[in-house]
C-alpha cells in the first residue's frame, strides 16, 4: 500500500516492501526589517513569509526490499539539479505547489561483504518551492 511520495520515490508497505518516513517535522516563518529611527524606538516591519520548510527520516534497507543506493541516486540527483517535487502523505499534498531537497544527511548503517551499503537512514530537508 503506497502510503505517499517524494518526486518518484514512493513510501510505501508491503509483504514484499517498506519504505516510510518518520520524524515529520514541518516549519515556517516570518520575515522582518528593522528601521532605526533618530532618537526613538526602531520600527519593526513585516516584510512577507519566508517559505515552509520539512525534514524527516526515511529508512533504506535492502532486508525490507529497497535497494537503498538506488534511492540515494534519485535523491542526490533531485538535490543536485534543483528539480522541484511533489510531496504527498497519505491524501494529502504538501505546499502550496512543490519542494526542493535543500539538505541530506545519510547514517550509513550495514554492508554486506564486498561493502555494499544494505541499510541506510536518510534524513531529508526540503524547502517550499512557490511558483512566482
């Protein structure tokens, strides 16, 4: 059962497959100017919303039917060329319109014996994408 997606990178459950994210985190902020005035308080000015930003772990491990270097490929490669993705978790679509992989962290966790990664945490970063 595909429970969402990054781009083409399902999450999803199955006999055969798991792939799911965990520690969704999602955070936004203002933007302000301040102005110092001559002999008085500083005036404080909003000046627009800064963009959404959401992080969280996804597990790639191939003793749960994901080839997790392929994944890291895919990722680096969204990352890399700024491509602009749709995030969706269970019904619902993320953002007002797509995200970009501002960051990644990889744990690397288990090799097999020619040193081949066999698991792998990822811990993505993305930054809102609004069309202008």
């Amino acid at each position: 059962m595909q429970i969402g997606c990054l781009g083409d990178i399902a999450f999803q459950v199955s006999s055969d497959m798991v792939r799911t994210i965990s520690n969704v985190t999602w955070s936004g902020s203002a933007n302000y100017n301040t102005h110092a005035r001559h002999l008085t308080h500083s005036l404080t000015e909003f000046t627009g919303v800064g963009p959404d930003e959401i992080s969280f772990d996804i597990v790639l491990s191939a003793f749960l039917g994901v080839n997790p270097m392929a994944d890291l490929n895919k990722i680096w490669e969204y990352e890399r060329s700024g491509q602009a993705l749709t995030l969706i978790i269970g019904s619902k679509i993320y953002g007002k319109y797509r995200w970009v992989i501002h960051s990644h962290t990889v744990k690397l966790e288990h090799f097999d014996g020619n040193g081949d990664v066999l698991s792998a945490t990822v811990s993505l970063s993305l930054l809102e994408y609004v069309r202008r």
